[in-house]
C-alpha cells in the first residue's frame, strides 16, 4: 500500500524548487504545526486572515476549528498555489496578491465591511526577507485588525522572525509560542500584538 501523500505536497514541493526564497518551506505545515497556530488564536476569534496560504493545511485547521468559510480570508503570491486553493476550498475568500497589499484588496473583497479580524495567521517566510519588506507586511496586516487582535507567525530559525528593529518601529509586543518538533522543518510559533497606546 502507498503511503499517503498531504494533499498538495507535490505542488508545494514543485513551488519550492521554482523559487526557494520566496516558498519558505520545502514541505506544506504539519497538523501539529496547524494546532499550535491555531492555539494562539484569541478565545472570541470569529474573523481571520491568512497570508501565504501554501496548500491549505493551516486553512483547513481554521475551519475545522470552527471559523466559518465566509469568515476566513486567504491570501497567496503564487499563482499555482493559489489556484490549488481555489479548488480545495470553493467557498473560502482565496485571494492572489501581494500581502504588502492586504488591506486593499481586503476592502476590495469585500471583507472588511463586516469589521476587522481578530487574528492574522502567517506561512509567510518573514526571517528571509529584508527589513523593509518585514514592516511593510506586518503594517499592512495591523491594518485589517480589531484592537487587541494577534498576528501569528511559524518560523523555522532560531531567532524570532521580525526583526527587533522592525518590531520597534512597529510598537509590537512579541511572545514565543509553542516550538513543533513535528513538523519538516521543526517550527516555532510567535505572537505579534502591538502595545497600547
């Protein structure tokens, strides 16, 4: 008996070998990695976004755990990505574009007229990216949410993936989630909220 391949592994793995900087993973997120996000989510989390929704394994944790399809907004850069998204999940709001551009194409949607998100989750490779970029994302992504709302991110290096000078410049509070041993490659899960005031 073959064994079971993750739906979409071989996209994801193909989008790797394409562009391995900009597809920050060589595997999609395991459902350990999927729960650990998950698990930071605020208790009243209704609303959320998604950047770099990959195959859809974070996705599919979201709406398994109760967040309803109209209410998850997904964001993904690659087109073929993208168009996997599409078809796995017809009735969840897939977006192609860049995060820099989230709350525009938030609004655009339509998705924001119902009120902020409670919680931004990200697959996004932020540690690889210059510091520029880094804030411009994470500016956009505070953008779109309620106040008190999280920003989760994975990453896979040992050190926290905004870097401190753009976590400043940003007014972020930052907390170490849980570290996922499961997960190709191991992962550590932050959590992003900006400072009062």
């Amino acid at each position: 008996m073959k064994p079971q391949r993750k739906p979409g592994a071989w996209t994801f793995f193909r989008q790797w070998l394409k562009n391995p900087l900009r597809v920050a993973a060589v595997a999609p997120s395991s459902a350990e990695l999927a729960a650990a996000m998950i698990a930071e989510l605020p208790d009243d989390a209704a609303r959320v976004i998604e950047l770099g929704g990959g195959t859809g394994a974070i996705t599919r944790a979201l709406l398994d755990a109760g967040i309803r399809d109209q209410d998850l907004l997904v964001l993904e850069l690659n087109e073929e990505l993208h168009a996997h998204l599409q078809v796995r999940f017809p009735r969840v709001p897939v977006l192609l574009g860049d995060a820099r551009m989230l709350p525009a194409l938030a609004r655009e949607q339509g998705y924001l007229s119902d009120g902020p998100a409670d919680a931004v989750v990200s697959g996004l490779g932020l540690l690889a990216m210059p510091h520029p970029l880094q804030r411009d994302i994470i500016a956009a992504a505070f953008q779109c949410l309620r106040p008190g709302g999280v920003f989760v991110q994975f990453t896979y290096g040992p050190a926290a993936p905004v870097a401190d000078a753009v976590a400043r410049q940003l007014s972020l509070r930052v907390r170490r989630g849980e570290f996922v041993l499961r997960n190709v490659p191991p992962a550590t899960v932050y959590v992003y909220t900006r400072a009062a005031g």
